[in-house]
C-alpha cells in the first residue's frame, strides 16, 4: 500500500502501538510485528524501531532478534529495552537499576550536534520505565543525553545510523518526544510524510478495484464508524455490487435502527435492513455469563447474516470493518491474544461460508478511521459516534436479558447521550452508556417506599480505547441526569456514575 514505512518491532510493551500512532501523526507508514514473527524486509523499509518489554535483556529467555538484518542496512533506534538490547548485543553491561527508573525525568546534558536529538533543550522532560539501566557502553558507542541518574539515556554507535534511548518518546510525558521521533523518521531515515487520509483512499479504492474486479461483496453494517467507512471504500471501488446488511438484534439504542437506515440511504449506499429481535432474544434466554452472552450473539448473528447473504446471487467475498489494534492483538508477542474479545472480526466468518475476506481498514487506528471517513465526506453524525460494543446492551445488562430490560437501558441510554449532547459535553468524551446493574435498592418515591432497579452511568476520555480514564463531567449535569432518568424511566430509583480507570477497570462492565 504505502511506498515506503517504518517497521517496529514489537517485544511486548504495552507502548508498542502508541509509537506507531506517533509515526502515523508525522503521515510516514508504519506496521507493527512480533519479534518472533517478522516479515521479509521489504524495499519499502526505511528504518527499524525495537520496542520496550516488560522483560529483561539479562533473562536466559529474554525476547531477542537477529539484528545483523538490519544494522548497517537501514536506521535503527532502540527504545528502552530496545536499547539495552543493542548495547549488550554489542559487549555492553545492562544491570538492574539501583533505584528503578519509573516516571518524569529531566535531561542534564544533551548532545544537539546529534542528528537524533536535533532542537533538544538541555532540560527537557522524558518520560522513564525500566528497571534495568545500561551501566556500560562498548568504546564505539557515544552517548548523547543523560539524566541526574541515568548516565546513557541516549546513545548512537559511531559511524551507523543507530541510536538507542532509554526513555519514552511515544508517550506524551516526554515533552520533545515527537521532535526526536521526527528527527529519526524523517532526517534520519528519509520519508517523505506523504502518507495522508487522501492518499489512502486514492490508494486503497484503485487496490479494491483490482481486486474485486466485477465480484460481489456482502458486508455487515453496524451504523458505527469503521463499518460505515468501510462500506464507502468498497461502495466507491465497486459500486453497487457490494450489498450491505443491517441486522436489528434488538439489543441496539433507542430508534437506532431505523434512523441508521435512513443516514446510509443518503449516502447511496445498498442496504438490507432485517429485523431479527425475536431470534436474538430466544438464543439469550436464560444466559448470565457474559462470554456466553457473546457467543450467543455471535452464532445467531451468522446464522441470520448466513440467510441473508444466499438471498444474493454469486457473492464472493465477505467486507469487514477490522482495524489495526484488532490485528495487533491477534498476532501478539506471544502468539493469539487470550484476552481478544469473542466479538473482534478478526479471520472472517465461519468457513462453511466459502466467502474470500477483504478488510480495507485492518491497518488503521480508529482515529485514521476517521480521518479517512471525512475525506470521502462521511457526515460527522457517524464519523463522531462513540465506540458501541458489537453484542450491544446484552453486555451492558448485567445478568440475563428481556426485553423489558433491554427496553429501560434504551430509555436510560437515551436520555444520557442526549443530555452529553445537550450539554455540549457528548464530543469531549471517547465513549459512554448506560449499565442495567442485578440489583434493586430501596427507594421513596412520593409517599411510597420503591423497591426498584439501579442503573450505572460511564463515561470515559481516552485516545484510541487501550487506556481510559472516567470522564469528570459537571456535578450539575449528572444531578441533572439522575433526576431526569428517575423521574422519567418507570422502574429505575438510583444512579449511580463509575469512576474507575481502565486499567484496571475496563470500559464496558461485561
């Protein structure tokens, strides 16, 4: 796709896909791969970044990698682990830190004349975490920033393109982080920052249309974001040939079915809507645990999308919305991810489909999503959505579900987003809904003591959703929103708002 990229390879740090967001900021191509799994190197390849570990250089099985593939072929920079990984491999010393480096530091002396740390200041703030420090450099390695602590923060190998830092600069702590990340990506390694929202689509329809040619494509809407992006790709490349599916699972919010079917008419898009409530509901009934809840879901949504696709005559491939971080976690250090959610579309659809999958998102962050959605002119009503989570309200229901729940959280949910966007405080928050809690508390409601359900309230900030923090919205708005929902939703007599963090809270409760 791209001409030319910055490979990183990953050892496991839970970083790893920040720095590709960093480069991706700078418009250069990147991809992410496990030490244990990489690619052939490419023509493509303009420079390597080794990723941190939560692991020790100094461990008998410690992540490794033959890095005579690329030293002195391409630029190399090390990140922390990557770092010590280069000085030992080159008859350093690496030992476990004296005080463990965690947190803010400043740099005491750096070195500008290096082309790494070009417009530096001599103070700056970076960002640590490691518990190991590289305590001695072999004689050709010269190192070019220190801390108070920390005497090889940075180094490069004299006569190479290769640096190694022990800091962080994909995190935002480190204040001239993406200064550095600049003066490798693009003095160092030499891109040319033409990878943009525009050049993407250009790329990615022209490449959709060769290979579909004159296929059909049956693709499974959402009303989300990555979907509905997905869909215009395809729409654009084949036009009427794809046929999209919008299945009501009866688990969605309130009117969204109908008012998501009528956003994708005026995009010209061809879309079969079907009601399928009455199936979803039975294949739930009696189920608690959230996982079989998903598998619930999921298996009923194949069999119903599986119907609907044989109505359509020579279908030959099925779209996907898969993004990135879903890739990554499915390929990561340390083989499939356990903890990928059952509901990920990662590998398609059951083989008896006989469907090929063509995925024209699955190497973006949501953001990029985005960024791709408003060059092709998507409305920012679905370019601005939150996140929803593909089982719906049945994971925001804890317990078994009924309609009668699913149709309170509706209300609950409703009048929640439409009070953020009321407020003007909807677009300041990543994600938020509403959870139906199984437990009912005591209430009074005018002279009459209730005894009736509670509901969660959750808002979150965050960036890309692999971190979050709960989202401190204005005591007067959620006083507001309490007394709204409880005056309003029969059958409801507390809310309650989460303030946990993820980690080491998640954002959705199931």
């Amino acid at each position: 796709m791209a001409t030319e990229q910055i490979l990183i390879i990953d050892f496991g740090s839970q970083f790893t896909q920040l720095i590709a967001r960093r480069v991706r900021e700078l418009n250069v191509y990147c991809e992410i791969h496990p030490y244990n799994n990489l690619p052939s190197i490419s023509p493509d390849v303009k420079g390597v970044i080794l990723s941190g570990s939560p692991c020790s250089v100094r461990d008998s099985d410690a992540p490794n990698v033959h890095l005579a593939a690329f030293r002195h072929k391409l630029p190399l920079l090390g990140v922390c682990y990557g770092a010590q990984l280069l000085a030992q491999s080159s008859g350093g010393e690496v030992q476990p830190s004296s005080i463990r480096e965690y947190g803010r530091a400043r740099l005491g002396t750096v070195d500008t004349a290096s082309e790494l740390m070009k417009g530096f200041d001599q103070h700056s703030q970076v960002w640590m975490s490691h518990g190991d420090t590289i305590t001695q450099i072999p004689d050709h390695f010269d190192v070019i920033a220190s801390t108070e602590t920390v005497r090889v923060a940075a180094f490069q190998v004299r006569g190479e393109q290769t640096y190694g830092i022990q800091f962080h600069p994909e995190v935002t702590h480190s204040l001239q982080g993406k200064q550095l990340l600049h003066n490798f990506v693009v003095d160092i390694c030499g891109c040319s920052q033409n990878w943009t929202a525009d050049s993407f689509v250009d790329t990615t329809v022209a490449d959709l249309k060769a290979k579909l040619g004159d296929d059909k494509v049956v693709l499974g809407l959402s009303g989300g974001v990555d979907s509905s992006v997905a869909a215009m790709l395809i729409h654009r490349a084949i036009g009427p040939n794809l046929y999209c599916i919008f299945v009501d699972n009866g688990l969605l919010r309130k009117d969204e079915f109908q008012s998501v079917l009528d956003s994708y008419k005026t995009l010209g898009l061809n879309v079969k809507g079907v009601d399928a409530q009455e199936q979803f509901y039975s294949a739930l009934t009696g189920l608690t645990d959230p996982e079989a809840k998903r598998k619930a879901i999921g298996k009923t949504f194949i069999d119903v999308f599986d119907q609907e696709s044989h109505r359509i005559e020579d279908v030959s491939w099925l779209g996907q919305g898969t993004i990135y971080p879903d890739v990554i976690e499915s390929v990561s250090v340390k083989g499939p991810s356990a903890t990928i959610k059952s509901h990920h579309n990662v590998g398609g659809l059951p083989d008896f489909m006989k469907l090929k999958v063509v995925e024209p998102l699955n190497t973006l962050f949501k953001d990029e999503v985005r960024a791709v959605g408003r060059s092709m002119g998507l409305p920012e009503f679905i370019l601005g959505r939150h996140p929803f989570p593909g089982p719906g309200l049945a994971i925001r229901i804890l317990g078994d579900i009924t309609p009668e729940k699913v149709a309170i959280l509706q209300e609950v949910d409703a009048l929640f987003i439409n009070g953020l966007k009321r407020e003007g405080l909807y677009d300041q928050v990543w994600q938020a809904g509403a959870m139906l809690l199984p437990i009912q508390s005591v209430g009074v409601m005018g002279d009459e003591r209730t005894y009736e359900r509670v509901v969660a309230l959750r808002a979150v900030t965050s960036v890309d959703g692999m971190t979050a923090d709960w989202a401190h919205l204005p005591y007067s708005f959620l006083a507001d929103i309490s007394n709204e929902i409880i005056n309003k939703v029969k059958g409801v007599n507390r809310v309650v708002y989460d303030i946990s963090s993820k980690p080491p809270a998640t954002i959705e409760w199931e």
